[in-house]
C-alpha cells in the first residue's frame, strides 16, 4: 500500500496514473527496492551524508548530537560505546587516526526541577563527557544556555567553546580548553571537599537569571548531595582557595556522594575566571533506574 512505500521522491504523473489504475483493479503495487543511502535502512544516513565527504580533505569535526539517546536511561548507558565507536569509525574511515572530534553535551529540556531529580539526560550527558578520554577530542558545555531549549538561540558562546578546545588539543596553544572539571574528592566529617582541574586562573560564582530564577554571585547553585540512603538533597557549596569546592547540608550528616547539574535543566552558576562554566558530573557510581 502507499503508505507503507518508502518516501524516495515525488511519482513522475504517469507513474502516479499507472499505480490508480492498478489500485482500481485491486493490484498489489510493488514497493521499490531500497537502496544503501535510504534512511530506513542501517546506515542509511551515513553512507549517503557522510561516506560521499571521505574523498574530501578534513581538518576536524564538529558534533551536535544525543538528544534522542537520552530517552532511556538504557540508551544513555549504551552511548558511553556508541559515541566512541562512531569517533574511531570517522577517524578509520578517514584514514586519519587523529582526527579532531570537537563535539556539545547536551543542552537543557523542560523545566528546572523544584528537588535533585534522576534523568536520563544526566547519564547521557556522563557518557559524552567519558568519551574525553579518547585522545583529541574536546567538549563544549551547553547546559547553562537555555535560549531555544535543546538548540540555544545563542550560538556565539557555543562557538566560542568549541573553539577553545580547538586551540588547546588541534593547534596546541597554551590556553585552558574548557570550565572545571571534577578531580577528585575527600570526605570531611558531614563536608564533601571537592577537586577541579581546568580551574583556570580560579573558580567563581556568577550573578546568572535564568528561566526566572535568580542565582547570586554570593551563592553557589547546582550541588546536590546524600547519605548512605542514596536521597540527593540540595547542597551548600563553597569555592575554598582556587580549585576546590565544600559541599554540606544540614539534611545529610554523613555525606557519601556529590552530584552537580545533574539535572535535565541544571540551574548552575559555577565558572572559571576566564569564563567557562563547570562540567556536570557525579561522583557516585550507583546505577541508573530501570527503564518503565
């Protein structure tokens, strides 16, 4: 039936008047064959987007991508393989083992949460940072922009961290490539004593408003933390000295992890001097609910 054909193009109309004619006198119309570039196919989208680039000179790569693997958290799990196996496979394809791969985690979605949710998209989000560990590759934060949701309106300051991660890994200029990111951590009594590298010439908090929400420069947002019980809670936070955070709450006494926008919608106003907002990470390893 014509619903089930694939959408290949428009019928030439004496195509379209022979298939009436069949239909009228109860004929089956035969669907077409597919061919390797359909998108209905595996790989479709790649060998008839991407394949036909490989001849063709390259500098680097720019990714924009993720949103719809964020649906589940079985699908956010499994793009901690997919992403690194789709940068070796250009790279292969490419013949050029050192392609950059410049890519953006996830922006926000929604709403912001009223108390520390779990999401998919903080596991999604996770597993596109993991993939930093593959050698020339660099990541842009998104999550703090949230002009056009889960494509921001702005794109100047995408733009802008992309290309300092360009300058750092592709052109080795002596810069910082990125906001803080989670090193480590130490358990204090009822404090979280946190660790950032790409600190940059120090930590601050921002005066930010976003979706109506102001966050004050006196204050940092975006830290939950929680006991053996595994219930986040809202956390104080507090920038001690250049790289390092305290994280407590009179709700948990004896703190066991610390997660930080780890929400769909993150309200966070954690930056480096020069301008780039913190990495959301966690520093749990507890597993992600089962998919309902």
């Amino acid at each position: 039936m014509e619903e089930a054909l694939p959408r290949l193009g428009r019928l030439r109309p004496g195509a379209q008047a022979l298939r009436r004619a069949r239909r009228a006198k109860g004929a089956d119309y035969p669907k077409r064959p597919l061919g390797p570039t359909s998108i209905t196919r595996p790989c479709g989208l790649y060998y008839g987007m991407i394949t036909p680039l490989q001849p063709y000179a390259i500098k680097g790569v720019i990714w924009y991508q993720g949103e719809a693997n964020g649906n589940t958290y079985k699908r956010s799990i499994e793009y901690r393989k997919l992403f690194p196996a789709l940068i070796q496979c250009w790279r292969e394809d490419w013949s050029l083992p050192d392609l950059p791969f410049l890519f953006v985690q996830l922006a926000n979605t929604g709403r912001p949460p009223a108390e520390p949710e779990e999401n998919q998209w903080g596991y999604l989000r996770e597993a596109q940072t993991m993939a930093l560990s593959l050698p020339n590759t660099g990541m842009a934060v998104a999550s703090d922009d949230i002009e056009g949701g889960i494509h921001p309106a702005r794109k100047e300051p995408i733009g802008q961290r992309l290309a300092q991660w360009a300058k750092h890994s592709v052109y080795g200029r002596d810069v910082i490539p990125s906001g803080q990111m989670f090193d480590s951590m130490r358990i204090e009594g009822n404090k979280v004593v946190l660790k950032f590298k790409y600190a940059g010439s120090g930590l601050v908090p921002t005066d930010r408003t976003v979706a109506g929400h102001q966050m004050s420069s006196d204050a940092l947002k975006g830290f939950s933390i929680c006991g053996d019980n595994r219930k986040f809670v809202w956390a104080n936070a507090t920038i001690v000295g250049k790289d390092t955070v305290v994280v407590e709450s009179p709700e948990v006494a004896e703190p066991v992890a610390v997660r930080f926008a780890w929400v769909r919608f993150p309200l966070f106003n954690l930056y480096n001097k020069e301008g780039f907002p913190a990495v959301p990470f966690r520093t749990d390893s507890f597993d992600p609910p089962a998919d309902k």
